[in-house]
C-alpha cells in the first residue's frame, strides 16, 4: 500500500529528527514471489520458509536488495529523511550460515533433514557499518540477504535479521 508505506517512512523520519536513531529492515516475500512469477522461477515453502535455490536466491537479492530498498530509501528521501540503503552483504554488516532444519514425517514420525537451499540465518553481526550510518544521521534501510563464510549468498527472514541486528545494536 504506497499510502502506508508512505506514512511508514514519515514516522521513521519524525522519530530520527527527535533523537530516536531507527535502523530499518525489511521483508519482500510477496514482491519475490511476484518477481519469480514473471521470471518462471517456482517458490516452494516449508513451515512458513521460502525454499530457496540458485535461481531464487538470485531473484530475492534483486528484489531486495535492489528495486525494494531503493524504493524505501526514496520515501524516507521524500519525507525529509537522509536513508542509506544496505544489506547484510555491505561492509560485513551480517555473516550469514546455513539454515538447518527438520521435519517429522506424518506416518513414520521419523525426523528428516529438510533442505532449504540458500535460506540462511544470521551468525555474526558487526554494526560499525550501522554506527558510522547513525552518527552522520543517516538512518539505515536493510535488506536481510547476507553471504556466508562459503561465499554463497543467504536469503534471510526478515524478522530473524531484525532480531540478530536489534541483538547487536
């Protein structure tokens, strides 16, 4: 809704301007899935998890990363606010691991190892990129997409991003 986002980006701009420094992250699920739609790439969900290969990790860090944080730092431009678009990627901000899980099965009640793909967590977090940000009364906006010590590039919930950063900070 471009009239609630608006007014999102005003309220994070009214709270920077008395004092009270927001670092911003967010979601896409639904702006991935419209991506990988026109792309022809599938999403497939396990417990609430987008499934994600080579194909769609690719699609979520240019939704994300890309057309979706630079919207948001334009409606916080818009409301008179200085934003600077991140992601976990940028200056070592979220060093991301791989996301494990199981899954017990119906009839054999046996847990099974469920492979998520690119889907990651956060392992580390270093917030100097988040404090230089701040201290020059930038507010940041973050994309959760995070490379791993392999080198690969992680798709992270957003909620679990907010909360290893919010730890963090």
């Amino acid at each position: 809704d471009p009239k609630a986002a608006q007014e999102f980006a005003e309220d994070i701009v009214l709270l920077n301007a008395v004092g009270i420094n927001s670092v911003v992250v967010h979601g896409g699920g639904p702006q991935i899935g419209e991506m990988s739609g026109k792309l022809g790439v599938n999403s497939t969900f396990v417990d609430g998890l987008r499934v994600t290969d080579e194909a769609t990790a690719k699609v979520a860090e240019m939704v994300r990363a890309g057309a979706l944080k630079k919207e948001i730092v334009g409606r916080n431009g818009k409301a008179g606010g200085k934003a600077i678009g991140l992601s976990g990627k940028d200056g070592g901000l979220v060093n991301a691991r791989k996301v494990e899980r199981t899954k017990r099965d119906a009839e054999s009640q046996i847990e099974k190892v469920v492979d998520l793909g690119f889907v990651g967590e956060p392992a580390a977090v270093d917030t100097s990129v988040l404090d230089t940000s701040v201290k020059a009364g930038m507010i940041p906006v973050i994309a959760p997409i995070a490379a791993g010590e392999d080198g690969a590039t992680y798709n992270i919930n957003a909620d679990t991003m907010a909360g290893a950063i919010a730890s963090a900070l």
